[in-house]
C-alpha cells in the first residue's frame, strides 16, 4: 500500500477517535510535529512542509499512544502500527 493511502487511512482512523490532525507550518527546531493536548482534547499536530513519509511516521508514531489496534485496519497499516508500538516498547516510550 503507498504511503498517501496508509496516511489517509490512519487520518481516518484519528478522527474516528476524536483526535485532530492538521498540517501547519512548523519552526525547524520544533521536528515534523507530535501529539499534544489542546483544551482537553488531543491533537496531532504535524508540519506541512513534512514529506508524506515524513507525515505518516509522526502521525503513526502519535496514534500508537491509543487504542487504535481495535479499530478495522488495512494490514498494512496494522503492521506499520505494530512496528511503530514495538519501537517505543523499545526505547521506553510512553
């Protein structure tokens, strides 16, 4: 599957869970973006300039934090977010 579909796909799966994607311009100190918690409700906040591989890392990386595995995935996307989960088992992520 092609990485605009897998980000399409898991845009779709954000907002299914209430949580808010949007695509700003972000300062170059600040990374290609992340999840945050803006009046109470999540948001993923990634940066527009980002590459679409660039996009879908900080968003899969964000959404690993939710229950997203219970939601109806594509395998590809499953696989991509166990990986994604796995790494911050990893690394002590929380």
């Amino acid at each position: 599957m092609k990485v605009d579909a897998l980000l399409s796909e898991l845009e779709q799966v954000a907002k299914g869970l209430s949580i808010r994607v949007s695509y700003e311009p972000l300062g170059g100190e600040l990374g290609a973006g992340g999840l945050c918690k803006v009046k109470g409700e999540w948001r993923v906040i990634v940066d527009k300039r980002a590459t679409p591989a660039e996009r879908l890392s900080v968003l899969a990386q964000s959404m690993a934090r939710f229950p997203v595995m219970e939601q109806q995935l594509s395998p590809e996307l499953r696989e991509l977010l166990q990986r994604t989960q796995g790494l911050r088992a990893k690394s002590g992520g929380p």
